[in-house]
C-alpha cells in the first residue's frame, strides 16, 4: 500500500510514522508514505495558498489549484487510486472501509483539510470520499489521516506480523491480563479472571463476547 498525503504540515505527521508498527511496515516495504505540500505547487513567490472566503465569514480558504496540481502529482499515471478528503461531514471511517481500501487498491490519497477547508472545486476535479473519524471538529486533516493510515495499514498483508494479532478478525475484549497471576496493592488482592487460567477456549470466548458487549 502506497500512502500519498496531501498537507500542509508534513512535519506535524513525521514524528507518528517513524515509530512502532508503521515504522517497521516501511522498513519492510510493506506500505511507503509519500508527503505533497501544496505550497509546493503555486507559483505564488511567497508560498501562500490561502484567501478569503467568498460570500465573507471567518478563516482562510485554501485555494484549488494548488490542491488540484498535488493530487495530479501524487495520481501521475496511476489508473486505480483511492482518495479520501478528511472532512468533519464526510462520511464515519469504519474498519470495514479500511479493509475496502487495503483489498481493492495499492495507492491512497489523504487530503487533509485545514482552516475553514479547502476550495470545492477540488472535488468537480477528481472523484475523491469525504471521511469523518468522528462527530467533532479539529484544527486540521493530519490526525484523521494518520487514523486512517494506522487502520489502513493494520490490513496490509505481512505488517501486523501474526495475522491473529488483528483484533476486529477474532474475538477480542477491551480487558485483558498478564502475569503476575495475582498482586497486591494497598492490601487488596488484585486477580486474574478464573476463566482466563482454565484453558477453556469456548468458556474464554464467551468472556471476551460478554466484556465486548458493555
């Protein structure tokens, strides 16, 4: 899977995509990450890329073209790209759309949104899905993009190692234990469930089902 993502502030990503499972995921080739800062495609000599809205309000707008001449790079030749444009009424990004994504395409694009967004007209240019990752606003695309790239990722083949270490594919529980088998702290015994010691793997599943479902 090859990531290619459309922002203004490549730097605020970086940090995230050189540690742990993604990090490894590169190194292995099993994803590669790609950064196009539109500020890289206008010809204006100071690098703006934001004006006024029309028909007034607050903010900045981030004009279309530069936008436009991003993604026409990131695409080039490619026939079958996906792209996504981070957008607080797109629609819920769920683990089924990444599983979506990481089955039927080797190239994604992320735009990510900034200001009061980005100048429509991006999307009379390329046939792109508004995501959400959820019912609030944030101050830019970067956190929903690196959300998607991290879930995306999850799917690749090869990147999570063990294929059983993908929770949404097996029976999974927001709590779990490891040893020591029982400890105190402030003179209260703190234990392992019964259950997950007696080897059960049906009686252990329907623990998992019963906590998943509080």
């Amino acid at each position: 899977m090859n990531f290619h993502i459309i922002t203004l502030f490549p730097e605020s990503m970086e940090s995230y995509i050189k540690s742990s499972i993604i990090k490894r995921a590169i190194e292995d080739k099993k994803i590669s990450v790609k950064f196009y800062n539109p500020r890289d495609f206008t010809n204006d000599k100071h690098k703006r890329i934001d004006q006024k809205p029309y028909g007034g309000g607050p903010g900045m707008v981030i004009q279309a073209e530069p936008v436009i001449k991003a993604i026409a790079k990131a695409k080039g030749r490619k026939k079958k790209v996906k792209i996504y444009f981070t957008s607080p009424s797109g629609k819920k990004f769920t683990t089924d759309i990444a599983k979506k994504t990481a089955n039927n395409y080797k190239d994604t694009i992320i735009i990510c949104g900034r200001y009061e967004g980005i100048d429509a007209r991006i999307k009379k240019v390329f046939s792109m899905e508004e995501i959400s990752i959820g019912d609030y606003v944030l101050t830019g695309g970067e956190l929903p993009a690196l959300v998607m790239m991290d879930s995306i990722s999850r799917q690749v083949k090869g990147v999570l190692g063990n294929v059983l270490s993908c929770e949404e594919d097996r029976i999974s529980s927001p709590e779990v234990y490891t040893r020591p088998e029982s400890f105190k702290y402030k003179k209260k015994n703190y234990k392992v469930p019964k259950v997950l010691l007696t080897g059960n793997h049906a009686d252990i599943d329907k623990w998992r089902s019963s906590k998943r479902g509080k």
